[in-house]
C-alpha cells in the first residue's frame, strides 16, 4: 500500500491556482499540503480541489498573509491548530489520518521569514523566528500513544552545509546563520524527528527546494536552499521510497519560489 505526500510553499493559492490543478493532475500525491495561501478560509479554492479527489480539506487561512492547508484523499480527523508565539499568525495546521493500519498526525508548518537582519535586537522579525523555533522543541514526534508522527512545510531555515549553495557566503544570511541552523536541529533532536530528505539524500550532495526572484537566471546561477522539509517519527523511515524535488516547476509561468517536494512511501 503506497502512500505520497507533497508539501509546496504556493505564495497564493488564488493566483497560482492553475498550477496546483496541473499539479495535482500530474503527480496525484494523496495529502498535499500548501503554506502561504494567503486567503481566508472562506476564500480557499476548495471546490476545484475537490473536482480533483481532494475531499478532505482543512484550513488554517489569514487576510492577505501566511495560512496553511491540507488537502487529501484520506478523512482527516482531530484537526488543531497551534498559535505560535501567541500572535495570531496562521502559521500551523494538523490532523490525523489512518494509512495501512497506521493512525499518523501529519503537521503543516510556515515558519517565520525572519526579514533581513540577524539580530533580534534591531530586528523584531528575527527575534519571532527564533522565538517560534523554540516553541517548536515542545513538539515530540511520538506526543500521542499510538499515533505516528509525519511534519512538513516551509520552515524557512537550511539547516545543514549542503542545504544551500555556499555555506561559508551564507552563514550571516538569515535562513543559514548558525543560531537558526542550530535551533532547527535541535527541534528536530529533542523532538524525536528523523529528516527524511536527508535519510533518502546523503548528507554531503547539495539539496534545495527554493530560489529567489531576484536572481535573473535561477536555473543557471542554481543558489538555492532546502527550506522546505519534510520529517517523521522513527517508525516510518523503513517505509520510506523516495523523496521528489520538482525542481522544474521553479520554471512555471509566474511560479512560486518553492518548489513541490514529495515523499513516498510503501508498506
């Protein structure tokens, strides 16, 4: 029994919907989960979600910013949402659903950007970030007894050398400065997470799901960095099959600067 799920940062649902229906269309991942829909819940496009075998679909929106989805083939049950921080961000959305057996809870994160300034000092954007990274370490993978564990989303920091073009250039940049870099990994330590990209994908070749606007050619210059991730409980590793990076969908027309990434797995 085959199970696929696709986490993708859409920076709006509204006006990139096309793509997520050609998406959708093409891959037909049984859970996807999308960050920064940037729409109310009233506003989400489900229907045409739903014209594509996507049912089950729970939100977690805000006007104009963030928001968090899942939609999926599965029912999806026990459905909670976590304010981070405690400033009202729609930044986290989970459910439980059953696969082979299995009861799983599978949690959607958007972690804060962080603006452009490390130092939470001069930089209030920085300090949230930080703040909400640390909260995150109360998050277990095995929180509830019997229930397995599946985290995704865009968590906006590249945690390890690998996960971005250049370490040394990158290490006062936000997203690879070592104070985040070092609290994601111990989110993910205390936690109890396995990374399975990084389980499928050795450690020492160069992984990435984002690149920026800015650059005029990004396939060219290829600067990217794996912001986007997607963990489990221990149990589920031996399941894994693949994890893809659809790396061709930075080229779309008026893409998102995520790109879909999918894990696979089997029983």
């Amino acid at each position: 029994m085959d199970l696929s799920i696709t986490t993708w940062n859409i920076n709006s649902v509204r006006l990139r919907l096309p793509l997520v229906e050609d998406f959708l269309k093409g891959t037909r991942p049984d859970i996807l989960c999308l960050q920064e829909i940037k729409c109310q819940n009233d506003e989400f496009p489900a229907d045409a979600l739903k014209a594509l075998g996507y049912d089950n679909i729970i939100l977690h929106g805000q006007k104009g910013y963030h928001g968090v989805a899942i939609a999926s083939r599965f029912p999806l049950t026990e459905d909670h949402r976590q304010d981070y921080c405690g400033v009202g961000d729609s930044r986290h959305i989970s459910a439980i659903f059953e696969w082979g057996g299995r009861r799983i809870r599978i949690h959607n994160f958007y972690v804060p950007a962080g603006g452009d300034e490390p130092d939470r000092t001069i930089n209030p954007k920085f300090g949230h970030k930080l703040d909400f990274i640390r909260e995150m370490r109360d998050l277990k993978a095995g929180a509830e007894p019997g229930v397995s564990a599946i985290l995704v989303g865009d968590l906006n920091i590249a945690p390890l050398e690998n996960d971005v073009w250049s370490h040394k250039q990158m290490l006062k940049i936000i997203s690879h400065t070592p104070v985040e870099t070092e609290g994601l990994l111990d989110v993910m330590r205390e936690g109890g997470w396995v990374d399975l990209m990084r389980h499928h994908v050795p450690a020492d070749q160069k992984l990435y799901t984002w690149w920026s606007y800015r650059a005029k050619d990004w396939a060219a210059a290829d600067r990217g960095r794996r912001l986007d991730h997607i963990w489990s409980s221990p149990d589920l590793t031996d399941h894994l099959r693949a994890i893809e990076i659809l790396k061709e969908a930075r080229g779309w027309e008026r893409p998102s600067d995520h790109v879909p990434v999918t894990a696979r797995f089997s029983l």
